[in-house]
C-alpha cells in the first residue's frame, strides 16, 4: 500500500486556469452522471490540471475522486502530483487484495486491470464516489469499468480524443468534448519547445497494416532492419543530429536491437531498452539517459507515456505509424522547454509528417472526436505520399558533380514529350541513363571513378524508377525493382562506352 501526503505549493497557468474554470462550469450545468472529455497537448500539464480539479471537486462535494491510468509509472506520478496539491491520496496496486474501510481517503488511484479485478471479486469497495478522472483516456481498456461508475462524473483526459480502437469511438462514451490550447498557442508562450523537422523520403510498400490498422511489427522489422535502411537512419543522425540527447523509436525489437547494433559499432554512446528490461535495468537505463549528454536511447513505443526526460534533443522516428496518437506522443517526448532549450529537432524516416501534418500545425479536435471515421479514412496512403516526394540530392553528393551543369531531370516531364512525340515509355529511361552517364563521365578521371559515382546515385535512380512507372501505371515492386537492376546495368555500360568514345 502506498500513501501520498507530502504537500507542495501548486500554481496553475491561465490557459490551465481557464480550461478549469470551463469544465467546472460544464459539470456544474450538467446532471452527476455526464461523461466529459478534456483535451489538451502532451506537455501542456493535463495532470497538472486534473489534480487541482481533484482537490476543488472534493473541497466543494466532500464526495470521493477516483482516478485511473493504465500504467504502474503513470499511477506513482499522478499519485505525487495530487499529493503537491495537498490531496491525500491512496494507490490501488497489486498489493491490495482487499478494501473496506476507506474513509480516510477521499481520492484513490489505481491501474484498470488492478481495479477491474479487485472489483469483479468483490474484494474492493468504493462508496460515495462522485468524479473518476480517466488518464490517457482514448486507450479502451477503461470502458469494462464505467459499469461499476454509472452514477459519478467521468473525466476522460487525453492529448488526442480519437480512440485506439476504430470500431469504438470517444464519442459513444462521452457527450462533450472540451478542446484547451493548442501546441503552437503553447510554443508562442513559450511553454513547449518549437519542433524543427526533416523528412526523409521513404519507400513504405512493404509495409503491411495489421487488425489494429496500424503497420505491423513483422513487416517494419522487415523493412527498418535492413541494412539499407539502417545505414540511412544512421547518416541523418550524422547529417541533423550528432552529439545531442536523442531518443529513436522503432516499430519493433529487433529493429531497435540493430538499431544499438549499427550505433555502437560507429562508436556511438547508445543503449536500447524494451518490455522486456527489468525494473532495476529500465531504471538504470533512464539514469544513464538523463545525465549523458550525448545519449542515443533506442526503443520501442514503451517511452510514449508516463516517460519525461526534458533534456531530449532529438527524436528519431525509425518507424511509420497510422495512430495519430503516436504521432503526437513520440514527438512530444522531446518537447519539454528548459532554460537553455527553446526547440528541438524531429528527423522522420516514415513519412509520418506527410501523413499527418506538421506537429505544431492547427487541428480541429471537434471533427475528430465526432466523425472519426471520417478522419481515419482520409488519412493519406502511402502511395499517394510517394507520388508527391521530391527527391532532392544531398548537398555532398552534389559537391562531387560540381564540373556539371546541372544534375536535374524531369521524369514526369520528359514523359510528356516522348508521349507527344509518339515514342516508345521506355526512351525516357534511356534518357534519363544518357543524363546520369553524361554527368558521372563529366566528373571523373576516368571509368573507375564514373562507376564509383553512378553507384551514389542509386536512391536517385530508385526515385526516377519510381516517378516512370507511375507514369505507365505499372506500379508493382517486382518490376520496379527489375527497372532499377537494368537501369543501373545500362548506366554502368553507357560510361564504359563514352570513355571508351575518348580514347
């Protein structure tokens, strides 16, 4: 059993002051038994917030505040939290098999699973109940217990009221949805750090969607655990993010495993940590995170919540993701201002910016919340991603084509002449190897150089592969890849044959 009274004096925000006000105004218009959900920004203090509701709702009614999470972390800190807000309170852990006598207490907080069991037994009572605060709420887990809370309030408090499950939206369980300040009203007042991101462009076809709608864990590990993808990951933290605090979330284990793997072998200060660490080495494991500054932590999504390390520099999304929840969650892990941290750096490797939006970018909650079917299934498919990249080459790569002209050209529209010339597709590869050729030769000693250099070009040959195909709409992998290996064939004999031109 744990008990928390320690005090400590609490000021809340106006923005946080003002979202206060508007829900006690709402509960106070409404009937005792209304479900209410408040919104609010990963960062933007919600236990903070729910904690002073605990102690003004229990000062005014005399009545009992429940509050549930879905993790052990998540109980111990919200526990701390209520006690800085002088509300004496109890946890409902593991520990407690049995519970009778609780008047002493007029605020408890518990995991779901540990309540829903205790209660189902019978081996726990709770009477005069009058408000259950709903931590994380848009996870399903809590609805098995609202039978057991038909005639209290229910808070539900979440940075994104779209529910984890498709087919059970937030709407059904709630009636009102109150939306508080948004991530850039948050990043103006200076109480979020601002995000400066890069994207690179990534081929996502491989990626398989599971029954949850988002990707699976087979398929990412699949795809972030070969060894090209490895090597890109570990050239971006190189390009944006080398020496600071960075935190890379991986859809998978063994993706996270050669992701500590690829970092250490390049001398890297990196650890991983998954669901399977102990208690003593996650502990361990976070101690050495915060007091190393240039720590690489890798993980999988165990770090979305109840985690806080505000001295985070960059965070590394080694993953694609369709849960818009996760999207805000893994970003928001770095967005913690300090003193001397005013922004931070996010670097996407799963096109989840293009997917979603820019983090800070204004979204409507309302919509969301009451047409969430609406919203899942605009959500943006990868092919319609790709077809909108542009790929652009690396200013190092560039460097080394520096004696030539130009390095562009037009997939799309060197179609459009050939198609009007009445030409066969295929002269616009042809076009396409004569410029890669032109400009390796242009900037080489000789065929060995050329060659070295028209193998830098393979992410590009991949993109201009890519782009033609959409062109013929043949789009299948299989020939895609089949073009790229002629493609790369071709280029390699169009160089032999212009030196071979020279001499």
């Amino acid at each position: 059993m744990e008990l928390q009274t320690d005090k400590i004096e609490k000021t809340l925000y106006d923005y946080q002051l003002q979202d206060l006000n508007t829900i006690f105004k709402y509960l106070k218009e409404s009937s005792s038994d209304v479900n209410l959900l408040y919104q609010l920004p990963t960062g933007g203090g919600k236990t903070v917030v729910f904690s002073e509701i605990a102690r003004r709702y229990i000062r005014e009614t005399k009545k009992k505040v429940v509050v549930l999470t879905h993790r052990i972390e998540l109980s111990t800190q919200t526990s701390k939290m209520l006690s800085g807000f002088g509300v004496n309170n109890m946890i409902i852990n593991s520990e407690i098999k049995e519970l009778r006598d609780q008047n002493e207490f007029l605020c408890f907080v518990a995991m779901v699973e540990t309540l829903n069991n205790r209660l189902q037994e019978g081996m726990v009572e709770l009477d005069n109940v009058g408000l259950v605060i709903i931590d994380e709420a848009h996870y399903n887990s809590f609805r098995k217990l609202f039978k057991y809370f038909e005639k209290s309030i229910i808070l539900g408090v979440t940075a994104t009221p779209l529910s984890s499950n498709i087919k059970l939206p937030m709407k059904d369980n709630y009636k009102k949805l109150i939306v508080g300040e948004s991530i850039s009203s948050l990043i103006e007042k200076k109480f979020l750090a601002k995000a400066n991101v890069y994207n690179y462009d990534v081929s996502l076809r491989s990626l398989k969607l599971g029954i949850s709608g988002d990707y699976t864990v087979k398929s990412s590990d699949e795809l972030y655990g070969n060894q090209s993808m490895l090597g890109k990951l570990l050239s971006a933290y190189e390009e944006i993010a080398k020496g600071t605090k960075t935190l890379i979330f991986n859809n998978g284990i063994n993706t996270s495993r050669y992701v500590y793997e690829t970092f250490n072998k390049a001398g890297y200060n990196v650890r991983h940590l998954d669901n399977k660490n102990s208690a003593p080495e996650r502990k361990e494991i976070l101690e050495w995170f915060a007091k190393t500054p240039d720590a690489i932590l890798t993980s999988v999504s165990i770090l979305t919540t109840g985690f806080d390390e505000p001295t985070v520099e960059t965070i590394m999304l080694n993953r694609a993701t369709r849960s818009l929840t996760l999207y805000f969650q893994m970003i928001g892990r770095g967005s913690r201002i300090l003193p001397k941290k005013s922004d931070f750096t996010v670097v996407d490797l799963g096109n989840n910016v293009a997917r979603f939006g820019l983090w800070e970018a204004p979204i409507d909650w309302q919509e969301i919340f009451h047409f969430p079917d609406f919203f899942l299934e605009n959500i943006k498919n990868d092919e319609d991603i790709e077809k909108e990249f542009v790929y652009e080459m690396p200013a190092d790569l560039k460097a080394q084509f520096s004696k030539s002209e130009s390095t562009e050209f037009d997939i799309k529209a060197e179609y459009k002449k050939v198609f009007a010339q009445g030409l066969k597709s295929k002269t616009v590869l042809e076009r396409s190897i004569e410029q890669h050729a032109q400009i390796c030769v242009e900037n080489s000693e000789d065929v060995f150089d050329a060659r070295i250099l028209a193998k830098q070009l393979k992410e590009e040959i991949a993109y201009r592969v890519r782009q033609y195909s959409y062109c013929i709409m043949n789009n299948t992998k299989n020939y895609k890849e089949w073009l790229e290996e002629d493609y790369e064939r071709k280029l390699r004999l169009s160089i032999s044959q212009k030196f071979a031109a020279r001499m």
